[in-house]
C-alpha cells in the first residue's frame, strides 16, 4: 500500500496536494500554504531528498503508479500540478485518476510556449504544450500558470562560482526571468481563490525585465561583491561538462536543445501582479536574498 504520513493530532484531511514539492518552486509553494493555514499534502518520490517535518503531510509514490496516484489524490479537493518528467505520456495514469476524482487543479507551465506552433522549440517546452492539450481533452479544466525561467535556475552555478569568478555553460536566449518565489505566490493565490474571482489563463509570469545570461552573472557578481564573467561554450563542451557533472542525459539534450532552438523573449507582463497584488520581483533583489547559497 501507498504510505501517507500524516501529522500528529486531529488535523483534517489535505485538500491541497502538490506535485513536484521537493524543487525549488515546489518547496516555496508548500511553505506557503502552511503559512495560510491551508491543509496541504505533498507527493514526494520514495527516493526523494526532502524535509522530514512531522507537520506536513506527505504522500510517497510515483506519478506514474496508478494505486499511489489515488491514494494521494484522496480527500483533495485542489491539485497543484508541477509535472517533473520530461515527457507527458506518463501522465495519462494521472489524468486517468483526475477524471475520477475532479479536483480543481493549478497547472504550471511555461511561458516559452508558442500557441500557434505545431512543434515547440525544444523538449522542455513541448512537454508543458502536452500536459496543457493533455489536461484540456480530458475536461479537466484547469487553471494555467505559465511562467518563465525560475531564478533559482542559477543555483546550478554554484560549484563554478565557488572554484572561480567564470561562469561557463551552453548561452541561451534573453527572458524575463522570474523569482521563484513570485511563481509560489501566485500558484498560492490561484489555488486559494474562488474559482469565480479568476479566469483560467493562461497567466504569464515573469519578471520585470529581460535577461542575458552575461546579464544574471554580472548582476549575481554585485551582490556577492565579485567581478564574475560569463563564457559561453559550444554545445558540444557544454553537454560533455554536464553528463561529466552527472546530470541526467535526457536532461542534458533537453537543456542543449533549449539551448540552441528557444528564441528569445519579448514577453513582460503584470500578472505576477495581477494575481499577487505586488510587483514582480528583480533578479538583483533575488540575488542578494540568496548570496549565502554561493558562499
């Protein structure tokens, strides 16, 4: 049987599980609704590097196992959906168990999706443009939070940083690249609002700027009071270093694709704003938030 492990005392039953709760942005939004008091269940894998806290109830299982799937789904009344495959076709046991049990469900996606494309540029983004057709046919309904690069992306930088003052990597297309914690904010708010008071979307959050990554370097460089460079590297050196750093290959080819396919963004909004009440934060703000990570 699937293992539930609930806190201690006669807490009621999670109606908010979160998918993906052991990444960056699936941690921040976990925290966030604890802080708001909502009963939340987070489904982790078995193998999973999470925290223990006996106050969050956590669901262990596989997204693609049916039986885990519904027993995690029981009693929720709102999913948040953040997919961590890289493909969408196991998602078909989930939307199974969706038409089921009918929550209400948050789906974040990405902003780098071109509606009028037959093909995405790159795997990452044909992965969300699948989930979002995938969760429309089954009448699913959701509520679509597309957001762009994640700050918290360049934590991935942090072995280079703390050998050195050269960030080297595959370059990538300028985008508004958008705090993490911004995106758990308005997963919150989207997730704990009336479904009447909010359309669908898809909402598109960004940060308010468009950014390099020469430009997220230098900017991290000020805050960690460092003359930091970028080098750009040719795909090839770029995917021999990360399988050598022991990323996956799957998402190495996926990053190397992003890489060189993605185009790059015009794309600025509000929406952060819309659906938070506050505006979108700068990277330089994030960096200095999060200096002691590179230290």
């Amino acid at each position: 049987m699937p293992d539930i492990a609930r806190p201690a005392g006669p807490r009621p039953v999670a109606s908010i599980l979160v998918t993906g709760a052991t990444g960056n942005l699936g941690r921040e939004v976990v925290a966030r609704l604890q802080a708001r008091d909502a009963h939340v269940r987070r489904f982790v894998r078995p193998a999973a590097d999470f925290d223990q806290d006996p106050n969050i109830e956590t669901a262990t299982g596989d997204l693609t196992d049916r039986v885990t799937v519904r027993a995690a789904l029981a009693g929720v009344e709102t999913l948040v959906l953040i997919w961590p495959l890289l493909e969408a076709a196991p998602a078909r046991v989930v939307m199974e168990e969706l038409a089921e049990t009918a929550p209400r469900i948050v789906y974040v996606s990405s902003t780098a999706i071109d509606d009028d494309a037959p093909r995405q540029s790159d795997p990452i983004v044909q992965t969300h443009k699948d989930m979002e057709t995938m969760l429309a046919d089954a009448g699913l309904r959701p509520r679509v939070l597309r957001s762009d690069t994640l700050a918290s992306n360049v934590r991935g930088w942090t072995a280079q940083l703390r050998a050195g003052d050269i960030v080297t990597g595959p370059d990538i297309a300028r985008t508004a690249v958008v705090d993490e914690r911004d995106v758990a904010d308005a997963i919150v708010a989207a997730a704990l609002t009336n479904p009447t008071q909010l359309d669908r979307g898809p909402y598109l959050l960004t940060g308010p700027e468009l950014l390099s990554r020469a430009d997220l370097v230098e900017t991290l460089g000020s805050a960690l009071r460092r003359r930091l460079h970028f080098d750009a590297v040719p795909v090839d050196l770029a995917r021999t270093r990360m399988l050598t750093d022991g990323r996956p290959a799957a998402l190495v080819e996926a990053l190397i694709s992003a890489s060189r396919y993605r185009p790059e963004s015009t794309l600025v909004t509000d929406h952060v704003e819309r659906l938070t009440g506050r505006p979108a934060t700068t990277f330089a703000r994030w960096a200095l938030d999060h200096v002691a990570d590179f230290r």
